[in-house]
C-alpha cells in the first residue's frame, strides 16, 4: 500500500506539471497570437484590397484595369491576416509631391473608368471622392507616354480617413503657348529658378498653389485623362503611403521615376531616390 501511495503521489504530481505547463504555453500561445494579430491588423505594407472590399467602397473589382496579380513584375505574393487585403503585395513605388510640395511615395493598385464605379449611391460617393483627391500629372510634349516630372496629389481634408481606397482622378497639366511670350518666359524663368527643370526643360511644379497659379494666368491647362481619348482610364486606385517610415516600404521594393532618353534616372529625382533608399534600409530617415 506504501509503494501504491508512492506511486500515485508521484503520477498526481507529473499530471499537475504536465497540466501547469500545457496551460503556460496556452497562455503564452495566446498572447503570441493576439500580439501577431494586432501588428497584422494594422498592416502598413501595401496589398491589393480584396474585392469585398473594393465594392464595399463603391467600385467593381471585376472593372479594375490592369489591377495588381502578384505575377507583373509590380507586386508579388505574400500573406496579411489584415481583412481588408488579399495576399499579394506591391513592390513598385512611386515618388510624388503633396499639396504644399513635400516627398511623399504611392502605390498603383490599378486603373478606373467613369463605369468601374458602382452604378447607385455607393459608387457616387466614390466617384465624388475621387474627384476631390485629385493627382495631378505631367505629360511630357516630346517623349510620348512619357512623364516630365513626378505627380503631384492633393492630400487636403483628412486624405487617410476619407479616402480608403486612394482613389483619384487623374489631371493633365500642360503647358500653354503662352509660355513662349514674355511674360511667360519671365514666370518660368523664377519657378525653374525655384523648382529646377523637368524631362522636358520646363519647370517643376510642385504645388497645388503653383499649378492653380500658373493655370490663372493662362500658362497651362488642366483636363481630366481621357477626355479626348476613351481607351485612357481617366481615374486611379493610387493610395499614398500614410506611414513610409514605419515599415511600408518592404526591402523588395523599388522605385519608379523619370528615365532620360538614354535610360539613366533623372537628375531631379534624385532626392526621391535617397530618401526612398534610407526609408527602405531604416525606420529612422527625417521627413
């Protein structure tokens, strides 16, 4: 009867181990999951929205054009627990200047019609959304499909907040022969002065001010994409990366800028490039 006692105090106490650590590594699994969730609930990289997503807020995922695959060169696979996404991921960036002209970086999710709106009021509100977080863009008039110079987005009035998707119209910013008199050549002299050339050595525009200046005096033109050509998707899926030092910019992803003639980057690009450099290697690069 000793032996017995013994032995069965002995199996209690291996029981209450085996059950004491069992439950340790529940808990400790648990905390691991909720800790891996909310850091992946709160997905910074940017991955293509899931098409419950793109149609919850106002467009068809089935009307995107040339939309994200993981296999274009542009994006890749990869996982996300983040319900708003599905698993693939965009590598290629896209430097740009906001409002008042500071280095910002987006991403192309793909390309609207006026039809890849949903036809009721939700994709009335996603057009008027669209409309009001206008990108500005810059052909370039000697190389076709060309740009002169990076875009310049307008992140007024709670851009993040109201905008999930990033949509935006896409607006053409052309230079008028009006430039070609005095007066004109005057006021492009000081904002070549100020801003630097473009591709097509003109200036850089890189506010919103500079442009609704210039277009009051008759130096350039805004005109919506696509209004004179029907096959140009006139609207964009370009969400701007709100939090570019907090890890967005993965270590596989590059940056699409201004090429010259011979291939070679562009010479004004070249703050875009460093700073998208130290936000790609660090989380520590000055704004």
């Amino acid at each position: 009867m000793k032996r017995n006692y013994i032995f069965n105090a002995k199996l209690a106490l291996v029981c209450v181990m085996i059950l004491t650590g069992c439950i340790s590594m529940f808990a400790q699994k648990s905390l691991n999951t909720d800790a891996s969730f909310s850091s992946l609930a709160e997905e910074t990289r940017p991955f293509d929205f899931n098409d419950r997503y793109y149609y919850e807020n106002g467009v068809q995922p089935g009307l995107i054009v040339n939309r994200r695959d993981g296999n274009d060169g542009l994006s890749v696979l990869d996982m996300t627990d983040d319900e708003r996404f599905r698993s693939i991921r965009i590598t290629a960036v896209f430097p740009a200047y906001d409002r008042d002209g500071g280095i910002i970086y987006w991403n192309l999710y793909g390309e609207l019609y006026k039809h890849s709106f949903r036809n009721d009021a939700a994709g009335d509100a996603a057009l008027a959304r669209a409309e009001y977080f206008p990108m500005f863009i810059f052909p370039s008039d000697f190389v076709r499909d060309r740009l002169r110079q990076a875009n310049v987005i307008d992140l007024k009035d709670g851009y993040f907040d109201k905008n999930p998707l990033g949509l935006s119209v896409q607006v053409e910013v052309r230079f008028t022969a009006r430039v070609n008199m005095d007066d004109g050549q005057k006021e492009l002299t000081a904002l070549a002065e100020k801003n630097g050339l473009s591709l097509d050595g003109t200036p850089i525009i890189k506010t919103i001010e500079e442009i609704q200046d210039l277009t009051r005096k008759g130096l350039v033109t805004q005109v919506i994409k696509g209004l004179d050509n029907p096959s140009a998707a006139s609207y964009v899926v370009g969400k701007v990366i709100q939090k570019p030092e907090a890890g967005a910019i993965a270590p596989d992803a590059f940056l699409v800028t201004i090429q010259q003639a011979d291939g070679e980057r562009f010479h004004a690009d070249a703050e875009f490039i460093r700073k998208f450099n130290c936000l790609k290697n660090s989380t520590t690069c000055s704004r």
